[in-house]
C-alpha cells in the first residue's frame, strides 16, 4: 500500500455498530482539547511563569 489511504464502505450493519464508537472518539478528541487549553491558561495565569525562560 506504500502509506496510502484507503477509503472503505461500510455495511448498514457495520455503520450502526462504528456510529457510536465514531462518536465516543470525536468527543473524547473534544475533551482532550479542552484539557489541553485549561492547562495552558493554568500555567500563563502563574505569577510564576515570567521567570521561566523559554529554551528552543
């Protein structure tokens, strides 16, 4: 396949069952997300975080 996407049909069968699991996963992405934000205003609200320096 040489890292190319393949596209797949689902039965009406198969799309019933993978529709909440499809779901379930965008939520959780969704969740993650909104973790990550919460987090980063976390640390740029620390009184702290002028002294740290950035390293690149």
């Amino acid at each position: 396949m040489a890292s190319k996407t393949v596209g797949k049909w689902f039965t009406a069968d198969q799309a019933a069952d993978y529709e909440a699991w499809i779901a379930n996963h965008r939520r959780i992405r969704e969740l993650i997300a909104h973790l990550e934000a919460l987090g980063i205003t976390q640390v740029e609200s620390d009184p702290r975080a002028s002294r740290v320096q950035e390293t690149r």
